[in-house]
C-alpha cells in the first residue's frame, strides 16, 4: 500500500526523464537546467532528437545524469536576463566579507569592487533604513515570512537598494521561488517578454514562483512598463523595481497601484561609520584610535608593502563617513582606493599602538581618504527631483529673510553642477514676486545678476548669484502686485459669456471709418489737464472693480 502512493506521488523529470517523489522534484530540476547550462556553455553538442516518452527508455534503465542536456526554458541569446537566486546554484563569493579571509590584503582589493564583495546576504546584517526595515515593521516581517509583495524601491545612490534585492534574492532560494535580474539600461522589451514567458511555465507546470528584479526601472519608457501590468496583476511575477527617480513622474499610474513603493533614506554618519568598520574587519585592516601614535613621516621601503601590516586612523573613517553623503558604494570604493593607493606607493610608518606595540606598517590618514575623493560627494540631480527640491528650498529662505540658509542652497545648486543661468532666471522672477514695490531696485539687480552670468560663467559668476541672493534675502518683501495679478487672472477664468467689449473713448482711431464709428470719442488726453482727471478706464461690467483688495471667493 505504501509503495503504491509513493508510486502515485512519483513524477517525472521533463528534462532526464528519471522518476522522483514530487517533493523532489524542483531541487532535481533545477541540478538539471544548471547542468544543461554548464554544458551548453562548455561547448558540447546537443544530443540527437528523440521522443521523450517512457517507452523510449528501457524498463529498470535510467538515463545517465552526465549526459548533456538542455533547459526546457533557457535561451542561448543574452540580454534574457540573470538567475542568481536559482535553489542549487552555488552562491557567489561575498557575505559580507566571509569569502575575503586567508587571502592578503592586495588579493582581497582585486577583481569585484569593495561595495559589490562586502554586500550582506541577510538582512541581520542589513545596515540602514530602520524606518522601513527595523524590527517590527511591516516589510521586514513580509520578508522574513517569505511572502514578497510587488516594490518599487526608491532612494539615492548607494543606500541599499539592490542590497535589498540581492538579499531577498537568497531569502527566494529557501522557498524555491526563481529569482531573474534585469537592468532597464541594457535589457529591451523581448528580454522582458521571454523572462514573463517563463515565468509562466514555471507557475503553470510546476507551481514555482518568478520574484523579476527590474534595477534602474524608470529607464523603461511607458509603453515597455507596460508589459508587466496584466502580469503583476494576475501574480504571474513578483515585480522589484529599483530607481533614484520619483516614482510618481516616472512609473506609470497603474504600475504604481499594483506595487508598494518603498521610500529609502540616505544613510546616516552612524549607519557609514558601521559599514567602514565592517570592510576594515573584513580586509584585516586596524584602526588606530586617537590614543596611538604615528611619525608623520612615511619612509621608502625595499620590502613588499603587503608583508607589513595595514592601519588606518580612526578619523579617516569618520572622515570618509561624511564625505560620501549617506552613499555606500562611494565610501567603500573610496575605502578600497585609499589603501590600494598606500599599497602601491610602498611606504611605511613607525606606529604605536595604546597597548603599547610598536611596528612599521603601511598607516592611511585622513589626509589620503581625502585625496581618494577628491571633494565632497554631493548629491544633486539637475534633471531629477532633487533639483526641484533645492531650487524651492532656496526660494522660501529668500522669502523667509534667510541669508544663511539661501547662501547654503544657491551653494548646494552651484557645487552640484547647476547651470547659473537656471538659478539667474529664478531670481529675476523672485525679484516680481515676492520683493515687487517693496523694493523696485531688486528687479534691476536679478537682471543685472543674469547679465553678469552670461558674461563670465561659472566660477566666477558665484559670487554675483551670492550677492543677489543675500540682498534679496535682506530686502523688504512685498506680493500686492503678484496677489493683484492673479485676481485679474481669477476674474478672467470665472467670467461667463463673452468677455466685454472695449469702451470705444479708449479705443485707437487711425482711420476715418473708425472716428466716424466713434473710436476715441470723448477721450481725455491726461497731460493736458493740471487737475485730475475723471475718467473710466474698465468696461461698463467691471467698473469700480478694485484688483489690489482681497477678493470673496
């Protein structure tokens, strides 16, 4: 009896053809697509065409496992995408650095960038984002549990992102999901099309899961978004999309509504100086504290510098911290740069540590972490986002009389590479808007700012955006014109039928036909007369309309 239902739960292998018990069944096949795979890649032949039905083996024989054999889904052409998170498939070397012990410091630095070898496999070791992933929050326990929702990702370069993704990427291997990686910059419309198809068997044939992480999403233009749509809404994929973009102006709406965007941070000083210090455990590297000494002067030596052993200041790491802005990848490249730099250049320092040791070692200061990025990483994104966000931010500090805070954000535009003349044209407007009659000379100085721009150009053309800035922060404000314009606006756009004529006394007579018509007629020439004069200047429909009072809405 018990042979029978292990017989009637026994199922056959589409690709070897060997029978295996159904709880078997995806771990074997996937050791088969992997084999097919290797051997395709090695250069062997596919084997001759033959049924693949049961009479075609012969009873008590199995098919050897050796044998080449080919994927029922995989597609030789590239561009279809990558399965990194596949059951079976030997992981990569990473882990947060478990793969960079017993090797020397210089073999560590080699090959695959510090930022890609440190990225953590598990969110225990996951750095960053508490507000979205901390202990107790909604997408953490989703994860845990294994059950993926469909993501948008959305944050700055370098705080985790496809961190996240590769984590949830070998959390997929567990439940036997599929786990395929696409890049918006390089994949077209057919990659997508041929991953969805597969998707599609494997749901269909084998009830396996397809998680597709799409990285640089808002590459795709509309109509290749498009493609996911009717697909992540019946689950045939789980979706995982990553972008520095806002989601709101760059994916569509209705991709937007099967998808729960992820808003990520930029990573805190805290969160930098924790992952630093886990890539110089990793790397064997030691910190030295403020209580150790060093000479300054570094001396040539003859040896090998990877023999000597490496150190860093502890203030270079806060250093670097800083610098980077909240950008993971940009710190532990400069990181990884800093100390092949040292390695190379071969020197050593005498160093003594607070415990007392003393020993020449290959020392990296603050000084060289500097010099590895050259300046201050700053984020700013002059087609982006954050180009809207730091243009408004100086508008409201002008506004609010802040000279400290306009100086900082006009900085942060300029530094970030801004084009000036953006910035000139934003003043002249601020000039109307928000200084207008207070102070009539503020118009003629955003013009006169403008001018100086386009004269010399930046860097020079700094300090003339500086000076218009900090006078108009200083100045008197005023909005009765701006409030006065937007009431004629209100006016125009609520008046029914049709707009009213012009008085014909305000209207130009060049012609005889049109004096005989009346244009012009009982008008007042207002230099002639030494007293005021009483005239109407508004159709018949408006008169006594007053723009600069407050208007009823």
């Amino acid at each position: 009896m018990e042979e029978e239902e292990a017989a009637a739960a026994a199922v056959r292998c589409p690709v070897c053809l060997r029978e295996l018990p159904g709880a078997l069944i995806n771990s074997h096949l996937d050791r088969c697509l992997q084999a097919g795979k290797g051997d395709a890649e090695r250069g062997c032949s596919p084997p001759p065409k033959k049924p693949r039905l049961a009479a075609a083996v012969p009873s008590g024989e199995t098919p050897s496992a050796a044998a080449p054999v080919f994927s029922l889904f995989h597609k030789s052409r590239g561009g279809g995408g990558q399965s990194p998170g596949a059951p079976g498939e030997k992981p990569e070397e990473g882990g947060g650095g478990a793969a960079l012990r017993g090797a020397s410091l210089a073999q560590k630095l080699e090959g695959k960038p510090l930022a890609d070898r440190l990225r953590p496999d598990t969110l225990r070791d996951y750095v960053g984002q508490e507000r979205v992933l901390g202990a107790q929050t909604l997408l953490r326990s989703l994860l845990e549990s294994h059950e993926i929702p469909s993501l948008i990702l959305w944050g700055p370069p370098g705080c985790g992102k496809t961190t996240l993704a590769h984590i949830i990427a070998n959390s997929s291997k567990k439940t036997g999901a599929r786990f395929v990686t696409l890049s918006a910059t390089s994949a077209k419309t057919n990659d997508v099309r041929d991953v969805i198809s597969q998707a599609q068997n494997e749901k269909r044939l084998f009830k396996r899961k397809t998680i597709l992480f799409i990285d640089e999403i808002h590459r795709f233009n509309k109509s290749q978004q498009d493609t996911f749509l009717p697909h992540v809404e019946c689950g045939t994929v789980t979706l995982i999309g990553a972008t520095t973009e806002n989601p709101s102006f760059q994916v569509n709406a209705a991709l937007l509504s099967r998808c729960r965007v992820i808003v990520l941070e930029k990573l805190s000083v805290e969160a930098m100086e924790a992952i630093l210090m886990r890539a110089v455990r990793s790397l064997g590297v030691q910190v030295l504290g403020k209580a150790d000494q060093h000479d300054s002067s570094a001396t040539g030596s003859s040896s090998e510098s990877s023999e000597f052993p490496v150190y860093i200041e502890e203030k270079a790491l806060s250093t670097l911290a800083y610098l980077c802005d909240g950008d993971a990848r940009t710190g532990l490249n400069g990181l990884q740069l800093a100390v092949q730099a040292r390695l190379a250049a071969g020197k050593t320092t005498p160093v003594s540590t607070a415990k007392g040791c003393s020993a020449d070692g290959v020392l990296i200061t603050e000084e060289h972490v500097k010099e590895g990025l050259q300046r201050s990483h700053i984020l700013y994104d002059r087609a982006g986002e954050e180009h809207y966000n730091c243009i408004s931010a100086l508008h409201k500090s002008m506004r609010g009389s802040d000279e400290n805070a306009s100086l900082y954000w006009l900085a942060r535009m300029l530094e970030g590479g801004e084009d000036p003349l953006y910035v000139a044209r934003r003043l002249v407007r601020f000039a109307s808007e928000d200084i207008g009659l207070a102070d009539p000379l503020a118009l003629t100085q955003a013009v006169a700012a403008y001018q100086g721009c386009h004269f010399i150009g930046m860097p020079e053309c700094e300090v003339i955006l500086a000076q218009c800035v900090v006078y108009f922060a200083r100045a008197p404000k005023s909005i009765e014109v701006y409030k006065a314009y937007n009431n004629v606006k209100e006016c125009l756009r609520m008046h029914t039928g049709p707009l009213p004529p012009v008085p014909l006394h305000l209207r130009n007579a060049p012609t005889r036909l049109m004096k005989n018509l009346g244009y012009g007629k009982g008008y007042k020439y207002n230099p002639m007369y030494k007293e005021p004069v009483e005239q109407d200047y508004l159709p018949e429909e408006l008169k006594g309309m007053d723009f600069f009072k407050e208007q009823k809405t």
